[in-house]
C-alpha cells in the first residue's frame, strides 16, 4: 500500500475541523486590508493571489492549487490581509478559524510537524520565484510557471490540463508583458512544448526550456 501523501494528511485535518465553502470563479475569498482571523484550504480548484500597491498597480504573486493553504500568515501575528485571494475557477476551500488553528498545532503534533513542513517548503519556493525573478530569462520564467502550475515535481500525478489560466495572469506572474507571453506561448506550441486542448496543455518537454542555456 502506498503512503498517504502529507498534503492530503494536512488537507483531511484541517477539512475534518473547518467549513467547506464554495466559491465561484472570480469570487474573492478574501481581500486585502481585511482582518486576518482564519486560515483555508484548498479542496479544488484554483486560486489568485494579488497585491495593490499605492499607485493602484495590481501583481500577480503567487497561484494556489489543491493542498495549498492561505492566510495562513494570520497564525504569527498579521492582522489584517495584505494581498486578496480569489477564485479563478470553481473552488472547493475550507475556512478554519484561527483559534482552532491555534489549537491543533498546540494539541496535535503530527498536525504541527505537517504545518512546519508545509510553510517550510511554501518558504523556498518563494526564495526560488525570487531567484527566477533576478536570473532568468522572461521566456524561462514562464517555461518554469506553466510547469509549476501542471505541478510537474509535486508528488502525485502532474495535471496535464490547465484550465482557466488567462495570458494577463500569465505576465502578472512573469513579470513582463501580455505580449511578450503571447509571442513565448506561441513559440512553445509550435515546438510541442504545450497545445490548446479544452484548457493550456502542458507538456514535459517543456523542461527543455530551462535546461537550455
């Protein structure tokens, strides 16, 4: 028998505790500057993570999927959102309120181990994405997003369909424009690397982008 991956472990814990509610594409879960009193789960689904600056410029910081958590920052002291997370396809989150957080990784330690682990390896994604950001190339950067949002290198299985993935939110990601992600998406379906089948199919041979110097 296989062993029962720490994300679905995680997943199931904090489902058997919370609500489950959903939400439908273009909901928004949360805003920022709203207060910081829960975290949620993902159960399905796809989330936008985005920030506004003073200047009224919006970025694309992270997207979510199954097993990822959000808000989960409100757990260290944040008191209110500093970014809003919202749906871009039908969503499945369980909302669990932060004193019942709070109480199951004081009383369960597995629980606790799982939730270490989880912000642990959410911490040096993000110290990639940064790498990524400073180093590479428009074209890699979104060689390696399209390849991280088919959760190529994620245990279990790769979705080799995206739904629901706009360019905009694309070069929100990248860091660079609509149009340059036009002219690289284009580029890669013409090589095989992904193809438009009911959704952004993506292929592994894709890696050859990052691979290549």
């Amino acid at each position: 028998m296989k062993p029962i991956p720490d994300s679905n472990i995680l997943l199931a814990t904090i489902a058997r505790e919370g609500t489950n509610v959903p939400f439908r594409k273009g909901q928004v879960i949360f805003s920022q500057g709203d207060t910081a009193d829960a975290v949620f789960a993902i159960q399905k689904g796809k989330v936008k993570v985005t920030v506004i600056s003073k200047q009224n410029k919006e970025a694309v910081v992270a997207i979510l999927t199954v097993g990822d958590l959000l808000g989960e920052t409100c757990l260290v002291g944040q008191a209110v959102r500093v970014a809003t997370a919202s749906a871009i396809n039908e969503c499945s989150i369980v909302r669990l309120a932060k004193p019942a957080m709070m109480r199951l990784l004081r009383d369960d330690g597995d629980f606790s181990r799982l939730v270490l682990s989880y912000v642990l390896t959410r911490n040096i994604r993000i110290e990639e994405d940064l790498v990524d950001q400073l180093f590479n190339s428009s074209e890699k950067r979104l060689a390696r997003i399209l390849l991280l949002l088919a959760n190529f290198g994620k245990e279990g299985k790769h979705e080799l369909v995206i739904p629901d993935i706009n360019q905009e939110t694309l070069a929100g990601l990248v860091g660079t424009t609509r149009s340059r992600v036009s002219f690289f998406m284009n580029k890669f379906r013409k090589l095989g690397f992904i193809d438009y089948n009911g959704g952004l199919e993506v292929h592994s041979s894709l890696l050859n982008v990052l691979l290549h110097d």
